[in-house]
C-alpha cells in the first residue's frame, strides 16, 4: 500500500482514548499469579540480564525447569548455577547469537526435536540501537533480534508445539511499537532508503512483531497454543550497552531515573504464562497485564499478510 493511502487509512483509527488507556496502564501494577509451576518447561531468550534474568528467576521460584537461549557463555553457565543452587530446578542453556539467522535456525531445530513438550516460550532478547548494524548475513541487526528471531522459532516449532497442544508464546513487546504510527515499509525493512533512528527502528521491529502475532494466533487456533504480545513496563535494565558514550551518560542520568524495576515485568510474564485466567486468550497486546489496543497499524490483518509472505522470503523459510 502507498505511504499516502496507509495515513489515511490509518488516521481514522487513531483514538485520543487509546492514549489515555496506554498511560493509565503505564502507571499499573502487574497482576500477580499465585499458581505453581512445578515441573513445567519454560523457554526464555536473553535470560542472562534485565527482564529475562527476573523472569527466570521468577518462573524457577515457583518450580519450572527452564531452557535459556542466550548468547554468552559465562553469563548463562553462571545464571545456570545461580538457579539451580538457589531454586533446585534445572537450567539448561543453548548459546545463540539471535542476530545470526544461521543460529535461529539451529537452536529453534534444536527445540523442534526436543522429547518434552514447552510450556511457556518468552521470546525476551532484545536491543536498541542508535545506529544502524548490518549482520554478516546482510540484514538489519534490529530488526534480525527482535522480529526474525521470534518469527523463525514460532514458524519452526508449529508442528512441535500444535502436537503438544499447550503451549503458551508470549513476546515481549513494547509501546514504541507506536513508533511506527503508518505501519511498516516493506520496500525498505532494513533501512536503506530511509533516515535510519534507534526509536523508529526499534518501533517497526516491535509493529513486525505484532503484525507476525495475528497471522500465527490465526494458525494456532484450535491447537490448544496461545500467543500474545506485551509491554514489560518501563524498567531498569541494561538495554542500549551496545551504543556511545552519550546514550549511556544520558540513560544513567535520565532514562534510568524514572524507571521500574524489571520484578514487575517479571511477574507480569509469570501471570501471562501461567494464570489459568488466560488459558485460551491469544492474539492479545498486554500492557504488563492488562489487555490493551494496540496502535492502529499493528491490527492490519492485509498488511499482516503482506509481511508474512516477504518475511517467509527473507527468512529462507519457504517450504
Ligand atoms: N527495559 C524496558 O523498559 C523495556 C521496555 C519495553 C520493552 N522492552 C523489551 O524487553 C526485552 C528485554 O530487554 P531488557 O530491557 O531486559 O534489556 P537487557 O537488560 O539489555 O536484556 C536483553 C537480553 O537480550 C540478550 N540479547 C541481546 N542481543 C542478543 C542476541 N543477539 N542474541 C541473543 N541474546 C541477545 C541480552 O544478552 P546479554 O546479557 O549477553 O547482553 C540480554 O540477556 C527486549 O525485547 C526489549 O525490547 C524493554
């Protein structure tokens, strides 16, 4: 679609109320499941720092067994021993770079042939950039951690998770998906053709995310597997270590003093995974835990569609 008919499409959609509704949930508190979880099968990516660190720790508090995908080997080995000293359950770990498609390839076959069925999939890892990173295989690093990465792992594990018939697969999200307030370009996906900023980039790869949630709740369906998007809440982690001096010196003396802690963005995940309130909801954006409307753009089942069709192309995933 043309960029001028997506404003106008679009514009009609937009609603003062929808704001109001973000804020208001901005401010809230996570709803808190008090289920157990013994024995069940949690699979987390970037577990070892922020919001999936707090999250494993969380899911493991209550007795899940936990598989991470993370990227470093120290951090996961000492998360590993972290857990399973303090918590008595098992953590294993499968080291993969989710900017590398090569190893979102690897580690979502590696999951495909697991014995066990998942219980829950938080597709976590996440970065922001305030410069534009190409991968080695050619791609926009932005766009490859937050939305190839999940994309791939679900596509892959459709077969997997349809015969266990339960899983739940929640992505975490966030509210800068409003960045992208006409949707997506899908002539330019990588940034070439356009002025590339951390937010903009960071914001489509979060509307792809929530476009790739309507196509695969519908795919689902039936099947028992649920798949929802939320926002963590604003949170203090260690997200933008990647860029300059200037960004950490403006996080540290400004982002971060507003900020939450990433605990309730952890329990907003355990209440989205396990909470029995939930149990055949899927398709839904969450604010931590409160069901909210999305931006416009991020409801379009037609440009859904489209991003599906180039994203199996661009992924290597035809069949
Ligand atoms: N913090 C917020 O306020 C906020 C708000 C909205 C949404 N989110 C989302 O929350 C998620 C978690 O972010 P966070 O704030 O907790 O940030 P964080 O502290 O930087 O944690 C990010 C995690 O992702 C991992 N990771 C990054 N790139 C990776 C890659 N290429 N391959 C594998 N793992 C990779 C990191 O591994 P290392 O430990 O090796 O660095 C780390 O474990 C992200 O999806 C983010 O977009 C955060």
């Amino acid at each position: 679609m043309k960029e001028r008919s997506k404003f106008r499409k679009y514009v009609k959609e937009y609603r003062w109320s929808n704001i109001f509704a973000m804020i208001r949930n901005g401010r809230s508190e996570p709803l808190v499941c008090d289920e157990d979880f013994t024995g069940r099968l949690v699979v987390i990516t970037g577990a070892t720092s922020g919001i999936g660190y707090h999250t494993a720790r969380k899911y493991a508090s209550r007795g899940a067994n936990l598989i991470c995908i993370n990227r470093n080997p120290d951090k996961s080995q000492a998360l590993q021993r972290e857990i399973e000293d303090e918590f008595g359950v098992r953590c294993d770990y499968r080291i993969a770079d989710l900017s590398s498609l090569r190893d979102i390839f690897r580690v979502s076959n590696e999951l495909a042939q697991l014995d066990m069925a998942i219980d829950v999939i938080i597709h976590n890892a996440g970065i922001y950039l305030t410069k534009r990173e190409i991968t080695d295989e050619g791609l926009e690093k932005v766009f490859v951690v937050h939305y190839l990465s999940s994309f791939i792992m679900n596509f892959l594990l459709q077969e997997k998770l349809s015969s266990d018939g339960k899983a739940r697969i929640i992505m975490v999200g966030s509210e800068a998906h409003r960045f992208a307030a006409w949707g997506l370009r899908l002539d330019d996906l990588m940034w070439e053709r356009r002025r590339y900023t951390g937010l903009n980039s960071y914001g489509s790869a979060k509307m792809a995310q929530l476009l790739s949630m309507i196509v695969f709740s519908e795919k689902f369906q039936g099947t028992g597997v649920t798949i929802n998007t939320m926002h963590p809440g604003a949170v203090k982690t260690e997200t933008g270590q990647e860029n300059g001096p200037v960004y950490k010196w403006f996080k540290r003396n400004f982002l971060d003093r507003s900020l939450k802690s990433p605990e309730i963005s952890a329990e907003a995940l355990y209440y989205l995974g396990v909470s029995e309130k939930l149990e055949s909801v899927s398709g839904k954006f969450f604010s931590l835990t409160t069901e909210e409307e999305p931006a416009p753009p991020a409801l379009d089942r037609e440009a859904a569609l489209e991003l599906w069709k180039t994203t199996i192309r661009l992924a290597g995933l035809e069949r």
